[in-house]
C-alpha cells in the first residue's frame, strides 16, 4: 500500500501539480545533514531538542528562543526564519546575540535549518521547498594576507592602545558582532562555548586575534566560531581591546624570566616533545602538523597564536587555564568503572570520550551514574619537576617555531 502512495506522490510531482516538501519526521538526507549542523551551531545555546536549555544559556543574560515551540514557530514564516539565520539578531533587528551565519553556511543549508527548525517543533503549517534556487556551496573568504597583518601590526603599534580604539572594539564585542554569547569576557558577562578571554592579552597575540576573527575556518575549519562580516576597521579594534584584557601577577612573570632568558635550543625541544622515551612527551597527547595525538590541543599554530608567557604558563601551571573543548570530565558508569578524560562529542544520548592514553570511548547516557566536568587539567601539573630551565627552554623555543606562513615577518 505504502509503495502504491509513493508512486502516486512521485506522479504527482513529476507533473508539476505538487511541490515537493520536507515532510515533518521525514528521514531526509539534508534533514539528517541539518541536525549535524543544528547540533555544531546551535544546540549549546538553543538546546539538543530546540527547548532553549543549551549548556550556554544560562550565561546569555537573555533565554535562547525555544525552537521547540509549536505555537511560536507556526506564527513564523521560512522567510523569517531563513533571514534570521542568515543575518544574525542585529541583521534582522533582534538580540545581538544570536550571530550571524550567512558568511558561513550555504543557502542550501540554512534552508535544511529552516526544515530541521519546523520538525522539533512539530510543525507542518509551512512546508519548506525541497529544493530551490539556494546555492549549496559554502561561501569563501579569502585568507588573511601577511601584508594586512603586516598592516595590522603597525596600526596595532600607533593606534592599539588609544582611547577611541578601545571604546569602539568593545563596543563591537559586547553590542554588535555576538562575541559575547560565546566569550566569557569577565566573571559576570560572556558564554561558554568558545575560549574563555578575561585574560586575552596574557593568552593571544594581537596580530594573532585580528586574522583569526577576520576568518577563522581558514585556521580551523571545525571552529563553531562563524565567520563574521568584519571590516578592517572592526577586527582592528576588537582585536585592540581584547589585547587590553590582562590581569597580570607580578609574582608569576617575575617566576618566568629565567626561562625567556635562556636562549634554548629548537631541535632539543623538538627532541622532547615527540621523543617517547623523554621525559616530556608531549606527542603523546598534542598534535603538530598531523603528528601526535589527540587528547589535547592542536599546537601546529601554536607560535603564532600565542604568547611566550601563556605558553609557559601552560607548560609550569596547566590547571590555570583549561582550552575551551578540553576540560576532562569523571564519569562512573552503573557497573562501577571509572572513566577520565576529554569529551568531545554528545547527543541525547551518548558521550564520544577521549581518555589519557588516546582511547576512543563512546559510552551510552543510561549506562552513566554519575558524571562530573572536573576543574583540574588532564595534562599532567609536574613539568617544572620533571625538566630543567634549559630543557623546559628548549620546549618553549620549539613550540615559538610552529608558526603560520602568514605571520612569517610579523615577530
């Protein structure tokens, strides 16, 4: 019976009489695409089933919109909606929270939203095209040139510390571009989901802030951070007041010079980094240029992104600052196992875990007893025990070497 109606629909399709529409609950390939990208973008704000109870919600000052909900969605058209998502709250006249996603997804993709938008609420009263005249590729931006960081730089040093600059790129950061639904930017005000920047002018280069703001996937490809319609102008003072978020401790810089002060030595920083019978090891669970593992950060761009000071600040007192993504959780499973490590995937459910050895873990949510996202740093806290001023050095000196060929003629 049920083939009877398809061959009926596909008739009635075939000869124009019918418009073909995502169906609510149908197994759609671009729905099914459109809940990855639904869940990468969204649902740490909007929650996993659009009822507005993401992980970073609580930190907007402002309750997420609940996409769950029939009644709201229905009073909505796709055009709307579609405009919303693709100009961001301020494009559309509504919360600067919500960011702009046109620079980054495809047409075709934020129409699939739209669709995946109408089925969590239940929603049929507006059956969303199957297919238009949407484009399905991505839009691409060109990457930062050495020569506009190179530009940067300059304005950075005349300009970077005035007043006005200041003034404008906070402004920017807190009222017009959404960085502050995903930045902490004090204890008070700023999301979760990306790196926490009380301290960004201890953690981040200036020049490295303003290329990666300009456009990020070209760095990170799997960045949830969108791609913003920035102006030079904008990434320069965004960039400008950022760099002025430092809340230095005398004492610790002073604990730091006798390590900037040696010379050091790249290749024996090399050496200790991947060699597995030193003492350091840090491959083990840092990537470089495809080599290493997984557990922690990738420091392929490590020399470029950030300063000496932070980097040595991790190396000595990896509990200070935990990367956004790479806080480890405890999970006690109902058999009595305990679990350790970095989660990096989740549904309703089930957990994607990384342990400390490099394991994939993929652990089902109604096997879970307890489950507790720890304060401490999985990366062990004994480094300045373990190694030397000169070797802890010669680590340091390596790790200022993996740089971006964009930034070649910047230090």
């Amino acid at each position: 019976m049920w083939y009877r109606v398809k061959l009926f629909l596909f008739f009635l399709i075939f000869c124009g009489w019918v418009n073909p529409v995502w169906a609510v609950g149908a197994e759609d390939s671009r729905l099914i695409h459109a809940e990855e990208v639904f869940m990468h973008y969204c649902a740490h704000c909007h929650g996993t089933q659009g009822d507005g109870d993401g992980f970073n919600a609580e930190f907007l000052g402002k309750e997420p919109t609940q996409l769950s909900d029939s009644e709201f969605i229905s009073k909505k058209s796709n055009d709307q909606i579609f405009r919303i998502i693709n100009n961001g709250g301020v494009g559309v006249r509504k919360s600067h929270l919500m960011p702009v996603f046109g620079k980054t997804l495809s047409e075709d993709e934020i129409w699939s939203l739209v669709a995946y938008i109408r089925k969590l609420a239940e929603d049929d009263s507006h059956p969303v095209p199957e297919k238009g005249a949407w484009n399905s590729k991505r839009p691409e931006w060109p990457p930062v040139t050495g020569a506009e960081i190179i530009s940067f730089s300059n304005w950075f040093k005349s300009r970077g510390k005035e007043k006005e600059s200041l003034e404008t790129g906070e402004y920017l950061f807190h009222k017009k571009k959404s960085c502050l639904a995903c930045h902490q930017i004090n204890e008070e005000e700023g999301g979760r989901v990306g790196p926490s920047l009380v301290r960004a002018g201890f953690y981040y280069k200036p020049e490295w802030v303003f290329a990666w703001i300009k456009n990020p996937h070209v760095f990170k490809p799997e960045t949830k951070m969108p791609n913003l319609p920035l102006e030079n102008e904008e990434a320069q003072t965004i960039a400008a007041f950022l760099n002025d978020q430092v809340e230095e401790d005398a004492a610790f810089v002073e604990e730091l010079k006798p390590f900037l002060e040696q010379k050091g030595d790249p290749k024996k920083g090399k050496q200790l980094f991947f060699d597995q019978e030193e003492k350091a090891n840090c491959g083990k669970c840092h990537r470089v240029n495809g080599e290493g593992g997984k557990v922690g950060p990738d420091l392929s761009l490590v020399g470029s992104s950030r300063r000496p000071e932070f980097i040595l600040e991790s190396i000595l007192n990896p509990k200070a600052v935990i990367t956004a993504g790479f806080k480890s959780v405890l999970i006690l499973t109902k058999e009595g196992k305990l679990i350790t490590g970095i989660k990096k995937n989740e549904d309703d459910s089930s957990l994607d875990i990384v342990d400390k050895k490099g394991k994939n873990l993929h652990i089902q949510k109604d096997q879970i007893k307890k489950f507790k996202v720890q304060k401490i740093s999985i990366m062990p806290g004994n480094f300045k025990d373990l190694l030397s001023v000169e070797e802890i050095a010669d680590l340091l000196v390596f790790l200022k070497t993996l740089t971006h060929p964009a930034f070649a003629g910047t230090e």
